[in-house]
C-alpha cells in the first residue's frame, strides 16, 4: 500500500487522487449509510437497482403513509459532490431527504449516477436522463418499481439537485424540453448553489470532462446552450448563498434564463450569510427551514383559496362549541366543550418570512384598526422545524398571557436571554428551540427522555452510542448544559446535537440533565437539581436499576461530568459534593468544563469591565436573591467554595476561548484550585481566535473538533 500511494500519477485533493495504477482514491464523500425507517419522522427508504450493467441505482424515501390509497408528489433528486464524490447514500443526503420528506409529505427518488473520473462526464447526464425516462414509464402502470406505482403522483413532479446535482438536473431538464417525457410534466426544478461554469478554464473540469472545451460547452455554461427556452418545466427556483463562492454563478443563470425568451416562471433566493450547500451540514438551522419553504411553494397540495376555506370552515367548527348542545351549539368534540375558555381565543399562524411579517405589521398600524398590535421576532421561532409543535408549547404559554396583558409592562428586563413582566410571566429570548429524542441517523447515536422526579418535574435525555455486539460497559458522563442558568435545556438544538457528536466520538454513555432554571426557578434550585440526578443515575447503576441504559450499559468505574458556561459552574459544584457523600459509590474519574461561568464581587481581568452581554451582577440580583455575600458566593465564586481542595477526580480539564469576556476568570479559576490545594491535575486548553461556547455554533471548525478530541481522549484514557 505504501509503494502505491507514493505513485500518484494526478493529485485532485480535496476529492480524489488517481494512481499510476489507475486506481482511484476519493479524499471525501465516502461514507455511506443503509436506507431504514426513521422512527422519528417515520419516513422509510430503500435502495433500488436502475440498470444493473450500468450499476446506475437510486434511493427512495416514502413519507408515513397514513390511508389507503394515498399519492405524494415525486420529486427526482441529484445529489452534488462535483461529479465525482458523494452519493445518495451518504448520511448528509439521508439526514436531508429524510427530513425534507418528513416536512414535505412528498416521495424523493434520489438518484446513484457514475462517478468522475473512471466515468467520465458526461456519463453522468446520460445516467441521469436515463433514469428519469426509467423512474417516469411508471406512470402508465407498466415499471416493476412497487414504491413508484402505489405511491407516486405522476401529475406532481418535481426536480432538484445541488451544486453539481443542480447543474444535472437543469441539463436533464433541457432534455425533457426537447424530447418530452412520453407525456410527463416536470412542474418545478429546485437548482441550490448550482455549479455552473462561465466560460472559463477550469483544469479540475478539464480532468472531469477531457473530451470537450469546458469554456464554450452548453452542458457546462447555460448561456451558450441554445436549447435553454426550451426548458423542460414551468417554474424554475434558484438558491444561492451570501458566502458562497458560486453565488455570481447562480445569479447569472437566474438572468440568462430570464432574458432567453424561456416562458416559465423563475424565481432566485439567497441565503444570507451562509456557504455552499450549508443545507446539508446544518441541517436543523432557519436558514434551511426558510429554503425549504421557499421551495414548497413549487409544490401547493391545492392551490389559494381552497387553504383559506378550509380553515375558515374550521374556525367556524371550533367556534360552534362555545355554548355545548344544551346551550345550542351544535358541536360535539367533547374536549372542546369541556375544556375550551372560549372567552380567551386566539389565532396563530407560523411563516419563515420574517420580511412579509414585517410588511403585515406596517400594513395593519396604518389601516385604521384600532385594536392592539405587537411585533416581535420571537413569533417566527415559535415553531422550531425539528420540535414537532410539543417541544414548543412552553414558548407558547408564555406568548398567550402577553396578547392579554398590557403591552409594555416589563418589571426586569435581562436581554438578551429574557424579559420579566409583571403579570408575572416570563419570554426567553433565546434558546427555546428544541428536537426531540432518538436514533441520529448520521452517528447511530440513541437518546431518550426520562423522568428522574414526577414532583420537581427534574428531567435528563439520555444517550448511548451505536452497541457493539455483545454490548460492553462504557464510560458514563453526566452532562450540564449552560445557558446562564435561565435558558436553553437539555433538549436544545445545539445541546441535543453536540451530545450526539460526542458520544459518536468518544464512546459513551450520556446523561444531559434538565435542571429547573430561573427565574420560575430561582437558585440554588439548578443546583440542588444537579445533585439530585447525580444521586438518581448512582441509583441506576447495578442491578437493581431499573433505566436499562444505565443500569446495561453504564460502568460505574469510569464516571465522568462535564459542562459548559453555567453548566460548567454547577458540574464543579456537583463534583465537589460527590467527595463529600460517602453514599454515591460510583468513581469521578475527572471533570472537563468549557468556558465555565464563575463570577466574583471583585473583576478579573480587563474584559470583564467591558461586558457587551448581560452584566452578571444585574442576573445573579435577579436569580439569586437570597445571597448574602453577592456573587463572593461560593455557589458563584469557587475561591469560597468549602471543600474545594476535596475534590475526588483525577483531572480537570479547563477549556477557554481566546475571545471570551470569561477567559482571564476561567484561568484564574484553575490557579484557585492549585492554590486551594486540589491535588489532581489540572489542564487548559485554549482555542485561539474563539468566543464562548463556539463549540456549539460552529461544530465542525477545526477549534471545535480539537476540543471534542481533547474530551473524547479524557474519558477514554487509563487512569490510575
């Protein structure tokens, strides 16, 4: 092997090197992942062989079905990968149709063309083409392919690809233009980020597609093709990206294709702020959800106004019980008329449109209504994508109340994270979003929600990494996640998808614990929490447990805390106890915490007298009023902390960011434990050019994949 890889005959890094011996080896875009039922969005998918001496094969996803018959619109996939990587099994295109379907309801077959350079362009069109004549004769019940034929809806169908897969699906649309599709109609084509070339030379496309003039070849540069007016479709969307280095390309398709005398519809979207194909690497994120509606729109079950009829009609049903049949009224959902304050109605909708929200908002002000009316940025968040509505209903309860109260009435307000108002309610300003448990599709992690106090409401989600088979005992971390102890959970986005991260990486057992958080909750209620689930997961350790994850899976010899930011206050105050409870039996290895937040009556540093967040002092008055000491409290401040030299663990991992406001207090902090006479080791790691808790925001920068390393080697390390 080593004789051979020093025989590179052509090196195309990033995506693939060619051999002297012909062989090729892709640099990325490789793995691959089994089609399956996704039990939580029940969305299914299988692979299905095209044409076996081609080896051209696709992936199908079908949405939950939910009657007997019933058809969803198809839309025909092509993955990107410049031609030459990545394929529709790969986990980011599994992860993404998966959840579009979901969203959606449509059916996507995702197209497996040739890859360059062993098949060079343009075999990859004609794969394609092929495949869509193949995917489209089962129109007339006559294909083989089961899926197609009960479940597709052959007068709703639909194109998309990005970046290369763009550039295919609008040269396969082109075909369907000239040659018809035996009576099909495309109706839309999705091109995002697509990756066109503007009469340039290119000597990686030179590489990809050697038997032609890549500067002047239609397939590759739309605006010398001279079949473009007879795309093949009536509505074109484009999406481009602020970052992206495409993006001129995108916009300048979007012109050609306007001005060619093409008599379809073309719409173009840009995301701001965001690079190529960031759909598929941030996949939970509003930008994608706003490219996702964009892109509905294609697609419209029933067109205007049959929506609004329906819903007027069920407004007028809902309504119809607000006297219950002995009053008169004619409804009969008994919950309703058990139930419903119908003296306090209210109506919601959600849209990703900020910009037509605040167009709506100017309209009404200036009408004449003369009722109340409030913006707030807030409304659009108030369904997360991936929250499935009940994850956000505490959002909402919050929201409700307000449209009651007087506007205005703010008894403490604390941005950015919440207001107080003095009715009494509370609206977080950030971190509501949520997801809900389970399998993670692109990592096999697993994850749950329990209930560790049905009288405190205290909650965790647990996670455990793909088994082995037969299964091992692993390490077991428990988890706090941060937030300034008054948003975020442990089923936030952010948090939800770094535990996942983690436990893939380093091979353990998760416990993510939802603590109580203020202001409803003030402290040291967050804290009394934390030990309390520390104290439920020992309980669940051994035999006589009865969380089968802990109880299998977990090995009390190998325990583990961690946290960042306020989490990372209260994991160093838990740990702490765990030395002083002779009952907790389990061995605390060590303690990592990322960016913790410790606080004091005197600064440390100079960044901390320029704060351009919440002053600290402000929250801990309001969160925590019953502290004498203020925030020389040894909940707050860890240089008062009794006890502190008498932590248990091995090792303490400190992480800090060059940037954070936080950094001269974190490393003051591990000087403290030293200085208080901690006899384990102490370690800092630093990430240079950082901010706080990046790590969440940016996972796959290579600071954030360094410090998940540094983590994943300290819980798998032998101690002694």
């Amino acid at each position: 092997m080593d004789s051979i890889k020093s025989e590179v005959a052509m090196d195309c890094a990033p995506y693939f090197k060619i051999y002297k011996d012909g062989q090729v080896e892709r640099l990325k875009g490789t793995e691959t992942v089994p089609p399956c039922d996704d039990p939580e969005t029940g969305v299914h998918s299988k692979d299905i062989t095209i044409f076996p001496q081609t080896g051209v094969s696709a992936r199908i996803f079908i949405p939950k079905v939910t009657q007997n018959p019933q058809k969803f619109p198809l839309l025909i996939h092509f993955h990107g990968g410049a031609f030459c990587t990545y394929s529709a099994s790969h986990p980011l295109s599994q992860i993404y149709c998966t959840k579009f379907v979901a969203k959606a309801n449509i059916m996507i077959i995702s197209i497996n063309y040739r890859l360059a350079p062993e098949n060079p362009l343009p075999i990859c069109y004609e794969d394609s083409w092929e495949a869509l004549k193949w995917v489209t004769s089962h129109a007339s019940g006559s294909g083989e392919e089961e899926w197609l034929l009960e479940y597709a809806d052959f007068g709703r169908v639909f194109m998309a690809g990005e970046s290369a897969g763009a550039n295919i699906a609008h040269n396969v649309a082109i075909q369907v233009g000239v040659h018809g599709l035996g009576g099909v109609e495309i109706l839309g084509l999705v091109l995002v980020h697509p990756y066109f070339n503007k009469g340039e030379d290119d000597k990686f496309l030179r590489i990809l597609f050697p038997s032609t003039d890549i500067r002047v070849d239609p397939i590759m540069n739309p605006r010398v093709n001279p079949d473009l007016g007879r795309l093949g479709c009536k509505r074109v969307l484009v999406c481009v990206a602020e970052k992206d280095r495409f993006k001129d390309r995108g916009c300048e398709y979007y012109e050609v294709l306007k001005k060619c005398g093409w008599g379809g519809e073309v719409e173009i979207v840009e995301s701001e702020g965001e690079d190529h194909a960031f759909h598929l690497f941030n996949h939970g994120s509003e930008k994608v959800e706003e490219l996702h509606s964009h892109g509905l729109r294609l697609a419209p079950e029933s067109p205007l106004p049959i929506a609004c009829e329906d819903s007027w009609k069920a407004l007028k049903w809902v309504t119809s019980h607000a006297h219950g049949r002995s009053h008169g009224g004619w409804g009969d959902e008994k919950w309703l008329i058990d139930h419903a304050d119908f003296k306090k109605v209210h109506v919601a909708g959600k849209d990703r449109g900020k910009d037509r929200g605040c167009c709506y908002y100017e309209a009404l002000r200036k009408s004449g209504w003369n009722g109340e009316i409030s913006y707030e940025t807030i409304i659009h968040r108030l369904f997360h994508p991936l929250s499935k509505a009940k994850p956000s209903l505490p959002l909402l309860s919050h929201l409700l109340p307000r449209m009651e109260a007087t506007t205005g009435e703010i008894a403490q307000d604390l941005s950015p994270f919440l207001k107080i108002y003095k009715d009494g309610h509370v609206e977080r300003l950030l971190g509501a979003a949520t997801v809900p448990p389970g399998l993670d599709p692109q990592t096999g992690v697993n994850s749950k929600d329990i209930t560790i106090s049905l009288q405190t409401s205290l909650s965790a989600r647990l996670y455990i990494p793909k088994l082995t088979n037969p299964p091992q005992k692993l390490p077991l971390l428990i988890y706090f996640h941060g937030g300034g102890f008054v948003i975020e959970s442990s089923s936030s986005v952010a948090y939800h998808n770094f535990l996942n991260n983690l436990v893939n990486e380093a091979n353990v057992v998760a416990v993510s614990v939802d603590y109580r958080r203020a202001p409803e909750h003030l402290l040291p209620i967050a804290y009394d929490d934390a030990w309390e689930a520390t104290k439920w997961v020992y309980s669940q350790i051994g035999e006589n447990g009865h969380e089968s994850w802990i109880r299998d899976f977990a090995d009390p010899g190998r325990v583990f805390f961690g946290g960042d930011s306020a989490g990372a206050n209260i994991a160093n105050f838990v740990a702490v106890q765990v030395g002083l409870d002779d009952s907790i039996g389990f061995k605390l290895l060590s303690i990592f915490l990322i960016h913790p937040f410790f606080w004091s009556n005197e600064a440390i540093g100079s960044g901390e007298k320029d704060l351009e967040v919440l002053d600290p002092d402000k929250l801990f008055q309001v969160i925590f009023p019953t502290i004498e000491n203020g925030c020389d409290d040894p909940h707050i401040n860890p240089k008062n902390l009794p006890h502190l030299d008498e932590l248990v663990c091995k090792k303490v991992l400190v992480c800090v960011a060059e940037k954070d406001r936080l950094r001269d207090r974190d490393l003051w902090y591990a000087r403290v434990l030293k200085e208080r006479g901690y006899s384990g080791d102490v370690e800092i790691m630093e990430a240079q050019g950082e901010d706080h808790v990046f790590h969440l925001f940016k996972p796959n920068c290579d600071n954030a994949v360094a410090m998940m390393k540094k983590i994943s080697d300290l819980m798998n390390q032998e101690y002694h």
